[in-house]
C-alpha cells in the first residue's frame, strides 16, 4: 500500500490554493449570516457549554423553532476563527481552504486502497477542483462538511487497520474508529454513515466476499450442515461492535433533540408535504438531479427550494424516465460489484458506498429533510464518484490506442473544472452576486427573487428591492414570507397604507387555528412575525394601540413561547404607560431567555420608569454580565449611577462611560457625561477635555457648551466663557441661562453694560415673565444711574414675583436712595459721563447650572426586531424576528434624564435635582449660599449709603 509523497501533498494543495484563493475576498452571505454574523455562540461572553446546548445557529436544541442540526465541534471552529479575528471573513475562507486540502490529502490516502497510485492521484486531483465543491469550500458554513469528511475519512483509515497480518482482530484501532465517527457526528450528522462505508470494506473488500458466497454460506448454516467460518465470525464480532457503537449514538443523538424533528414549510421541501405517489416519484426524481450536477456541474444554484423543480405527479411524467436510467445504473454497478472478487469489483462497491451511504440522510427517502437539493450534502458522495471516473481512466488508459486519448480527457476535464470552481467563487463574493447567478439557472424559486431583494434592501435601495420582492408573490402567491418582504419594504419607503395591505395578505395566508392540533407543527416559526410587523406598523397610530395589543397577543396564543411577541408587547404596554403589563411581559421573555441582554435592558428601562431605580439598576448589570459591551446598557447604568449623587457609584459610572466611548467614539453624549461626571469630582481639566471632546463631535451641543462655559465661570475663568457662551448662543440664541451668565460675565468682568443690557432685554423678549432676567435688567438701569427706570422695573419685577423678598428690599433700597438725592438736589437719572464706582456696583443675580442632558431627550428601550424578515430569511438568516436576521432595530437615544441646579444670590432657585446629595455637597452649597448672602448685605450696605 503506497503512502502519499510530499510532492504529491504539494501538488493537491497548490491546485486547492489556485482554485480557491479567491474565496478569501468573498464576505458572509446566506447561511453565514445567522451561523457567525447573528450567532451569541462564537462570542467569547458566552459560556462554552452553551455551544453543546444550541444547534448549529446558536438555538436552543430544547426549543421548537430549533433547527436540530447539532454540530458543536464546528461550531467550535467557529468561535475559534473568531477569538483570533472576530469578524474577518478571509480567516474563515482561509481555513475552509485549508480544510479542503487536508480533505483531499485524505482522500489520496483512502484511494491507494483500492486503486493504483496514477489513478488514486486522478481521482484525489478531480475531487480537488470539482466545481460541486464551491458551496462546501466558499460557503462558510460548509465548514461542517469538511470536517466532518476530514473526521470520516480518519475513521475509515483506522478501520483498515483493524485486522493484523495473522488475520486476527486489532481492537486499538476499532476503539480509534468509534471515537472518529463520535466526532464527525458532532461536526454534521451525516458522518455517523461512516459505519456503514466500514461494514462494506470489511465484508466485500477486506473478506472478499461476494453476494453470491455470502448467501451460500447463510444457507449452509440455516441447513445445519456447517458453522460459521472463524472468518465470518470474525468479521460479525467486529461489526457488530460497531453496530453498537452507532445505535449509541444514534441515542444519543435522538437524546439530544429530545425526539422531535425540525419543523420545515411546503416551501423549503414541496415534495415533503405532497400526496402519493407524487412524494415517491419526485423524491426519486431527485436522485438522477443530483447525480446529474455531478457529471455536468454546469448549471449552479445556492438554493433549489420551492419551485425549483416542479413535482412529478403522474407515471406519464417524461422525467421518470431520467429516473429509471439512474436505478438501471445504478443496479448495474452494484450487480457487477457484488457478484465478483476481483479489484475491478471491489473498486466499484466501494465508489458506490461511498456515493450511496453518505447521501441516505439527505435523500428524503427515510425522513424529509428542510431543502430539495443542495448541493454541498454532495462533497463525499462526489468521493465515489472521483473513484468510478479514476477507475474507468484506468481501464480506457490499459488500452493502447485510448492511452493518449483518456489522458487527455482527463486534463480538459480538470482544467475545465477548476476554471469553473474559480469563476464559481466570484458568485459568493456577496449576497447580490450570489443570488442573481442563482436567478440565471433558475426564475421559478421565489426566495432567490427575495433574498436578491434583501440584498437590495440592506444596500437602502428600497425601490429595486420592491419589484424583487413583488416579483416573487408573483412567482409564488401563496409565499407568506414575500408578502412580509412586501409590507416591510413599503414600510421603509413610508408606504404604510400599502404596507398594511401586504401584511394583512400575508396574515391571511397562514393557515388556520384546528382544535386540538399543535399549531407551532403547521407553520414556520418567522411566518408568525406577521402579526409583530402588522402590530409594529398600525402602533405608529395612537388610535390604534389596542388593535397593536391584539395583534401580539393573538401571536402569543397561537405559540405560547414566541419570545419576539413578548418583547414588542412589553414595548407598546410601555408606550401605553401600562408599566405593570410591561414588566410582566419581559419577565414572561425572561422565562424563556434569560440569555438575552436586551431583555434585561427593557426591563430596566421599566424600572426606571417605575421609579424603581435599584431594580434598574441590577438589570441593567444583569444585561452587562450577558454582554459586557452593551452600548445602551453601559450608558444608561453609567447615567443612572451618575444621577444617584452618591459619589461611591462615581468610579464605575466613569468606567462604564469610558467603555461606552470605545464601543461609540463618535457619540458626543459619551464625552459630555464624562465631563459632568469630572465635574461632579471637582476634576477641572478632566471635565475640560472631555467637553471639548463633546463639542468637536457635536458641533453646537447645547449642554457640553453651557457646562463648559459654567466650568470656566466656576474656576474664575469668566473671560475664557465668554467664546463658549457666543457658540452656544449662536447655535441656540434662545438659551436664557446662557443669557443670564453671559450678562452676569460683561457686567461683573467686563464693565460692558450695554452688552449685558442686550443679554437682558433679549431673555424678556422670549420670556417677558422671567423673573431672573428682569431683576438683573433692573440692576443694569441702576448702574446706569436711571434711578426712576430701575424703580418701574423692579416694580414690575415684584409683581411678577410678589414673594420674592430681596425683590421687594431692592426696591426699598432705590426708593431710599432716590429720595435721599432729591434732597440733596441730585439729578435722579445719570448725566453725561457720570460713572459709578467699583465699590457701588451692585451685581446682577447670578446663573449657575448643570444641563445632564437636554429636556427633549428621553430613553428608549431596545426593540428586539421593530421587523421580523420574511420565511425567504431563513437561509440568509436564522431565527427571524428574533433580532437576528431581522437585524435587531433599537431607536438608541442614548439621552438621560435631564437635570437643571440654579443657585442664585438670594438662594431662592431650589435644587432641582431629585436624588440624594452628599454630605460634602450639601456643605459646598452652604458655603455658596453663605457668601452670597455675605455679599448681598454688602452690597445693601452700599446702596444704603450716601
């Protein structure tokens, strides 16, 4: 038995490279979108235990909607990829390249078994370039057909060596083989076939025996006249165990999807749901199909669901007659195969093992399977296939006139094949290119018309997407999921009215309640988002809130666990300010997944709402231990931490806040909170620079302004707030605080009453009744020396706040001064030139504030998919309306609640912050106010005086 060379590893590799080295500039597209780009499973955050939990997109095995397809070892690989590169397409196109190369060193290494080393290299080279492969190789998710295929070919090898040059039994290598099969079992299913490619080499290969002898010697022993041969006995022990070992795992494996197959649609397998005998004869219909795209793979399409190929319903179908060609072959090799001894024999019934025995679960013969024909479940059927065309090149090539000739063909044969795997490749670069090469083989299949669509759709190009999704109801009317596309897509070309009418087509279209029958058996899970999309659309419509609420109820009622329906009706009953029902609703969600983030995140959102501000809070760090880099938990925890006043919280919240800021760097209210939080921390050149760092991103940010502006006015540094303030007051020339303080700087620091006279009167032309603009308007005529003016302003001030004591001891005081100089004979109004000295000033009341964030922004809570995609999204995307392929759509407003502190002189603007302040704080305040006080008697004394 010859061993593979080195020179030819390189070779079979170098011709993989060349093939496929252009798949490493092809992204995510079809299944790879809900396998790596929406599966929680290859995050580091999620636990590894998890991944022998969930099915192959990341579902729980125990949940109906699962997929049952369990394969965590290549799930595994998955996660791997990801640790190393995250979500870098080429590494996972790399190792799937480099898998197929292993793959194909493999397979030389099998052939030698049974064929001479020229022919072995013919067939490990075919199976190298064929184009079927593409889908395997450049397709991500292929992954799991390599490795399984790499773990199947490993086990068969072991298996060879079972038996020692003195015929006995080498129980290392069986052992060996059990835990190979174990483990192609557990990167796809169908590697568990393995067992059975075993059993025949063992029987007809390494025994040699032949159908005929095997019956004979059956006879004999039923007869009585003979035992069985020590060499069959042999061989039953051996396969025997092996039998065992399989049926384990086989229980294993039913264990594990708790007895219940997937739940697939009319339109992902027609022929699955149809009536004899047009089940039976399209079923075996597909067979010759498939072995056609293995002869000539000239015609390839990533999808042959729904109307790819037409069922065969009558005998009189001319295409039964490509059927019985296919069984006339195929019983002719077999008949020739099992009824001789020689190599040529034994060839053959391992070609045709290797073709029959992997393909039986994909074959829909014993149990319908969730596709029509795919073309990557034929990567090692095509095995058998390279090992009969190899051994016919060997027979055609001993001839000696045909010698050149087979050779021949055999190099346009390769040459022609990898140029096709090549341009192949070029189709799986995107969505849109793969899609539109699969509408070129075939138009009848409405989810290539909708995923062409989708892929329009996640460019924005709505209006190209519509008549891709309107072509496909047209295709198949009956399609619940184009519908769905239909609505979504008028949806976002604010379409609503037709919207609502192809959502009420596609509500109409689901088939009907039965008494007594499980409805979740009858219909794909995503088909039910057509009453979360419907409800999402009419909710825009405040009339029409309890006809949303119905909706997500009558959803709830037809699939108590539908987890998506929970979490828009906890969002609408928020709406509805039902907070009770709310929180209820997630907590219900919770039930079901308390994996999810987000639902941890809306239930703090309902807290907050509720007053509860705790609970928030442990929710919120609920949702951060799921994913520690939840953008909208990270903030509104931080910012919640931050209004609590409690400094303890002030380290995490900046924590969080600085973790926000790596996941969003270009959001302005990241940098302003840390400032505010700087702020609170009397951090002076901190809270600087993160409010610059606010502005620069956020040109005319009305609260970064204002507070750096009052920063600069806090640490003395009034002339440095003079360009803040004109920023802000360009942008927002209707913010009166920041009119205030601008006055407060030009009187008190920059002796300029005529512009402080300009910030005045301008509060009072938007607010005629501000108290505070007023008074200091008053304090500017007093300075002016306009004594009358200044009296019939704070008589005016006094009557807009009549309460107001330092008001009326003001107007005291003018009055005593102006009475003092008219006895004196003094002007009451200043003449030209006069002046007032710096000891007579008397300072305008004086703004201090803090802006959090502004009023109009408010939280939002994460809406776990606004749109769930139709039943064409469940290649490109698993798990619709789950907030996977649906792409999970949150209005992430990421304000916080808005906070204003006005302390004056007088001390008459309370604090306005509702939670708790410091005992430090509280003392700052006092101070302040203190020295306010202090310099309102001094300033009193003044007036008081001559």
């Amino acid at each position: 038995m010859a061993v593979v060379s080195w020179k030819e590893i390189l070779l079979l590799t170098g011709l993989v490279v060349g093939c496929y080295w252009n798949s490493l500039s092809c992204g995510f597209v079809f299944d790879d979108v809900s396998a790596i780009l929406d599966n929680k499973d290859l995050r580091p955050a999620t636990p590894l235990r998890n991944l022998f939990l969930n099915d192959f997109w990341g579902t729980p095995m125990a949940e109906e909607r699962s997929h049952k397809s369990y394969r965590p070892l290549t799930v595994l690989t998955f996660r791997l990829n990801y640790l190393f590169s995250e979500l870098s397409a080429a590494s996972y196109h790399l190792l799937n390249v480099v898998l197929h190369a292993v793959v194909c060193v493999l397979f030389l290494r099998v052939c030698r078994l049974f064929l001479d080393r020229t022919s072995s290299l013919v067939a490990a080279l075919l199976f190298a370039v064929h184009p079927i492969h593409t889908e395997a190789v450049t397709g991500v998710v292929g992954r799991a057909e390599l490795l399984s295929s790499i773990f199947l070919l490993a086990a068969f090898l072991a298996y060879t060596k079972s038996t020692s040059a003195d015929h006995s039994i080498v129980w290392t290598p069986i052992a060996l083989t059990v835990v190979l099969v174990a483990a192609a079992t557990l990167c796809k299913e169908q590697g568990i076939t393995v067992v059975g490619i075993c059993c025949v080499h063992e029987v007809f290969v390494a025994q040699g025996f032949t159908l005929p002898m095997l019956l004979d010697t059956l006879r004999q022993v039923l007869q009585g006249k003979d035992g069985f041969p020590y060499a069959v006995l042999q061989t039953l022990l051996k396969l025997i165990v092996l039998v065992i070992s399989t049926l384990l795992l086989v229980i294993v494996r039913v264990q594990v999807i708790q007895s219940q197959l997937p739940v697939f649609t009319r339109f992902d397998n027609p022929a699955a749901v149809s009536p004899t005998p047009a089940r039976q004869l399209t079923f075996n219909y597909l067979l010759p199909v498939n072995a056609w795209l293995l002869l000539n793979p000239s015609e390839l399409c990533c999808d042959w669901t729904m109307g790819t190929i037409p069922l065969v319903e009558s005998l009189l179908d001319l295409r039964n007659l490509a059927t019985l060609v296919f069984f006339a072959c195929m019983g002719f090799l077999a008949y020739h195969s099992l009824r001789y001894r020689n190599s040529s024999a034994k060839t053959v019934i391992m070609a045709l093992s290797l073709i029959v025995l992997p393909f039986i679960p994909a074959s829909n013969l014993f149990f319908p399977v969730g596709f029509v024909v795919a073309e990557r479940v034929l990567y090692v059927p095509s095995m058998g296939f390279c090992v009969l065309v190899a051994h016919g090149f060997k027979m055609v090539s001993q001839k000696g006139n045909l010698k050149k000739i087979s050779w021949l063909i055999i190099g346009v044969l390769l040459t022609t094949h990898a140029l096709k795997t090549f341009n192949r490749n070029w189709d799986w670069e995107s969505e849109y290119t793969l899609f539109t090469s699969a509408l070129k083989v075939n138009k009848n299949n409405a989810k290539l018309w909708n995923n062409v669509g989708h892929a329009l759709e996640n460019q924005n190009n709505y209006g190209r997407a519509l008549q891709y999704f309107l072509q496909a109801t047209r295709v198949q009317p009956d399609d619940i999921g184009a519908h769905m596309n239909v609505g979504r897509t008028y949806k976002n070309l604010n379409r609503s009215r037709e919207a609502e009418e192809a959502y009420l087509v596609a509500k109409s279209l689901m088939p009907q309640v039965i008494p007594g029958k499980k409805y979740a058996t009858r219909v794909a899970p995503n088909h039910l988002n057509v009453y979360i999309n419907l409800a999402n659309l009419i909710r825009a419509n405040e009339s029409r809130l309890e006809e949303a609420d119905q909706l997500y109820r009558q959803a709830i009622s037809m699939r108590p666990d539908f987890k998506q329906a929970y979490i828009s009706r906890g969002e609408l009953l928020l709406k509805m300010n039902k907070l009770t029902d709310a929180r209820d609703a997630y907590l219900r969600a919770l039930e079901l997944d308390r994996t999810n983030a987000d639902l941890w995140y809306n239930l703090a959102i309902v807290n907050i709402e509720m007053k509860d501000p705790s609970e928030a809070l442990k929710n919120f760090n609920h949702a951060l231990e799921l994913n520690p880099r939840h953008k909208l938990a990270l903030f509104n925890s931080a910012l919640l931490m931050q209004e609590s006043g409690e400094p303890k919280f002030w380290p995490e919240a900046n924590r969080r806040f600085l973790t926000y800021v790596e996941e969003e760097p270009q959001d302005a209210n990241g940098y302003f909170n840390l400032g505010m939080l700087a702020m609170d921390a009397n951090e002076n050149p901190a809270a600087e620079r993160w409010m610059r760092k606010a502005i620069g991103l956020q040109a005319g940010f009305r609260s970064a302004l204002f507070n750096l502006a009052l920063l600069y006015s806090q640490s003395k540094r009034e002339i440095d707030a003079l360009p803040v303030l004109d920023e802000l007051l360009r942008h927002h020339p209707e913010h009166i605080k920041g009119l205030i303080l601008k006055g407060d700087i030009l009187m008190n620091h920059k002796k300029d009453t005529h512009g402080a006279k300009e910030c005045f009167e301008r509060i009072l032309s938007m607010d005629p009744t501000n108290v505070q603009g007023k008074h200091n308007l008053c304090v500017v005529y007093f300075e002016e020396r306009d004594l009358p003016r200044a009296e019939r302003c704070l008589e005016e001030t006094l009557a807009l706040a009549p309460n107001e004591e330092y008001v009326r001891r003001h107007l005291s005081i003018v009055r005593g001064k102006m009475a003092a100089m008219s006895a004196a004979g003094h002007p009451l109004t200043a003449t030209e030139g006069a002046t007032v000295s710096a000891e007579e000033e008397k300072k305008p009341k004086r703004v201090e504030e803090e802006e959090v964030a502004e009023e109009e922004e408010e939280e939002e809570v994460v809406k776990g998919g606004e749109e769930g995609r139709g039943a064409d999204d469940e290649d490109s995307g698993k798990g619709a309306g789950e907030g996977k392929n649906a792409r999970k759509s949150s209005a992430e407003s990421l304000g916080g609640m808005g906070v204003d502190q006005a302390e004056s002189l007088e001390g008459s603007q309370p604090d306005k912050r509702t939670k708790g302040k410091s005992t430090q704080e509280i003392n700052d305040i006092e101070e302040k106010r203190a020295a306010a006080l202090k310099r309102l008697e001094e300033i009193e004394r003044i007036l008081s005086g001559d």
